[in-house]
C-alpha cells in the first residue's frame, strides 16, 4: 500500500517547521512556495527563518527523502494550508493568499483528497476556502453535501497551530491539537494525519469551533496583556515601578498578571482578536478595547522617546529589537518597528542606532529613511545618550550598569530593573 502524501502549501513560520516535522516522522511530505529564492534554499538544506533545531531539522528530513520544495503544485493526498491571513482596513479577514491557493490546488484533485486549512482565520473562513475550491471545480463535491450524481468528494478541515516561536519544533510534537473538520469524516481524517506527528491530544469538533478556539486562546491572552500596559501607564504618571508593582500583586494565590511591554505584535496575538471583532462588532466591546489599549501602546513609547532626546540632547538613540518577541528574527506587526519608523519620521536630525542580533540588514520599511543605521550592541550603547530596549533579546542581558551610566534609559520591558 503506497504511503500516504502531503503538500505543505506556504513554507514560513509555522509551514517549514510542521513540514519537516512531518517528514521527519515519515511522512512524504512536498513543501510548496511562491519564494523560488527560498525555495532553493530549502532544498540546499539552508533554513529562511531562525528557528532552533530547524536547519538540523531540515537536513535530516532532506536526507530521509521525505521532503522536498517546489515553487509548483503538486497532488497529494492532504494538503495543508499555512500561508498569511492580513486583516483589511475594516479588520476583516483578506482571502487573497487562501483563494490564491485555492486556485492552484484545484486543478490537482482528483477525488478523496483532504484540504486543511492551518492559518488563524476568522469564522467561516475553511468553508470559504472550500466553496472557492469547489466553484473551481463543479465536477467535485464537499463531503456532506448531497451528491446524487455520485461526484468525486473531498474533504475540508481547519487545524489551527497553537506554537511558540523559538520553541517550534518542540510543540509541533508535544502541544495538544484542534481538528476542526467540515464534517465528521474530514475530523477523522485530518487527525489520522496529525497523529503522524503529534504526541499531544488530539481533540476533535467542527471547522467553525477550531477557528474560534484558536482567537479566542490569543484573544484571552491580548486582554490581560492589555491590563498590564495600561497597568504601565497608569504607574508611570504615578512614579511607580509597574514590574515591582505586579510582582507584588502576583504573590495573591488567585492572580497572575501578565507583563506590560512596547506593544504586541506577530502574525497572532496583535491580528487575531480583530477577526473576533469583526465577526460580532456589537457584542465584542471588551476585546476590542483591549485591542486599541495594545495598538496605542507604541504612541505612547514614542512620546517618552522624543522627551527624553529632548532634555538630554541626544544626538543619538539606540533602539534595542526590532522583532515582535525576543530571541526571534520575526518582524510581523511588531511593536518595536513601528515604534522605530515613526522615531524615524518625527526625529530626521536624529541618528537611530538600530540593534536586532536576529537580522543581517534592515527591513525595506526602515531603510529608507536615511538616519537609521544597524549596529551593534556596544557600539549603539557606547554612541547613545538615550537607550531604548524594546526586545528582550538574550543578547540584551550582559549589558552591564557601567555600560548604562550616563545614559536616558528607556525600558520598556523591565529587563534592567
């Protein structure tokens, strides 16, 4: 009996970790991407994002013969969907890169194929994804639907990822998993191919259930981390330390307040309350706000920015992190780039000293402003009169206090308390 396959479609983040992951636990597993350049890289073996374990990862599922990248689609058995899910104006969901799938997957199928969808999508956004596939193809029909002229089936599921970047290729394996399937047959389906791989529970429901569980776990976390921001604002006009202040409050049995920082960014937690929102405006006013407290975070860290180069002077500003979280080179909807773009607009005689360990060069959106520069470490510190930490970057913690002295410190996340 020949062995099941899966086209992993979108190799970033989440899909070139849980592709190699797969292979590496014996699945035939096609990577597909419309990056030819990391395509290529891939296939050397070269990794395209910082993940640790994941360039050795790689090699070996290489090496296996289980896994391959193309920029073409190929057929499968399963296909799972892991590409970009960006919010419009009005924060609804833009389908653009799922129907762009779509249109690729579906001259492939032949009948009996199962499409997962893996990208955090708002509510209703699998079946879409299967009416596009299906008004592609009319010769096929979604499993459940009535099929009296007995026309080759498929199956559509929503599995959303629940990991961490930094610790990816650990909780691909050990995190529990959501198996939302259209119907029950596409449940069972799609858990028979995460159990490949999957050591975690495997706990089963509908598509629409699996893509609101997975806001809701990001949504939950938003707030709170909004009740620590705004808890940081609210000290700072009443001189106190917020991180002593909640280190107190945390010693309570049945509290546990998150930490306030620049912001919240990544492709997650800074977009997925919105799709809640616009799934249910009216009755949706607390994760909203705690969405604009989050979103208006880095306004305010600018203004701090701005005082404190005009009291001391500054000729220079360090910038410590650009990506949304520490020891990471992710850059999406990170706090820390904003906060870095708008500084560079509203201080042009100013010279950013700009320090991300995680990157060789800067981002486009930041390059071309003139009075940015990348540097390192020491180097910013050294030629700063004011520093500001916005990432917590392991590289970050040797910094010492003679470093420090002299300087306007700016720290938003309480790393040298």
């Amino acid at each position: 009996m020949t062995s099941p396959t899966v086209a992993f479609v979108g190799l970033g983040y989440i899909g070139l970790p849980t592709a190699v992951v797969m292979a590496n636990s014996g699945v035939d597993v096609t990577g597909v991407d419309v990056k030819a350049e990391n395509v290529e890289r891939i296939n050397r073996g070269e990794v395209t994002i910082v993940e640790p374990g994941l360039e050795d990862g790689l090699q070996a599922a290489i090496a296996s013969g289980n896994f391959r990248a193309t920029t073409d689609m190929v057929h499968a058995d399963t296909y799972i969907v892991a590409v970009p899910t960006p919010f419009t104006e009005n924060y609804e969901v833009d389908m653009k890169y799922i129907y762009s799938v779509a249109e690729s997957i579906a001259p492939t199928l032949e009948g009996d194929e199962l499409v997962i969808l893996e990208s955090t999508s708002p509510p209703q956004t699998t079946r879409r994804m299967a009416e596009k596939i299906l008004e592609l193809r009319p010769d096929l029909v979604a499993d459940g639907t009535d099929n009296r002229e007995n026309r080759p089936v498929i199956y559509f599921a929503h599995c959303p990822e629940r990991i961490l970047p930094g610790n990816a290729m650990e909780e691909l394996i050990t995190n529990d998993r959501i198996i939302g399937g259209e119907t029950e047959e596409a449940t069972r389906r799609a858990t028979a191919a995460y159990r490949s791989f999957c050591k975690g529970e495997l706990l089963g429901t509908n598509a629409v259930t699996a893509e609101m569980a997975k806001l809701t776990e990001n949504s939950f976390r938003d707030v709170n981390i909004a009740f620590a921001n705004e808890l940081s604002l609210i000290c700072t006009n009443l001189g106190v330390d917020v991180w002593e202040l909640i280190e107190l409050a945390n010693h309570h049995p049945r509290v546990n307040i998150l930490q306030p920082g620049p912001g919240v960014g990544g492709h997650c937690i800074a977009v997925d309350p919105w799709f809640i929102v616009s799934s249910d405006v009216t009755n949706s006013r607390l994760i909203r706000t705690a969405r604009e407290v989050n979103d208006g975070k880095p306004a305010w860290v600018v203004e701090q920015v701005i005082k404190a180069a005009e009291e001391t002077l500054a000729k220079n500003i360090a910038i410590l992190g650009l990506a949304f979280k520490a020891n990471i080179d992710d850059l999406r909807e990170s706090p820390s780039l904003s906060i870095t773009q708008a500084l560079a607009e509203r201080m042009n005689t100013k010279t950013l000293l700009a320090v991300e360990p995680n990157i060789e060069a800067l981002p486009e959106t930041l390059s071309k402003y003139g009075n940015i520069d990348l540097a390192a470490t020491n180097e910013a510190i050294e030629e700063a009169e004011v520093v500001v930490l916005l990432v917590d970057h392991k590289e970050f913690n040797g910094v010492t206090a003679a470093q420090l002295k002299g300087k306007r410190i700016i720290d938003t996340k309480g790393l040298w308390r």
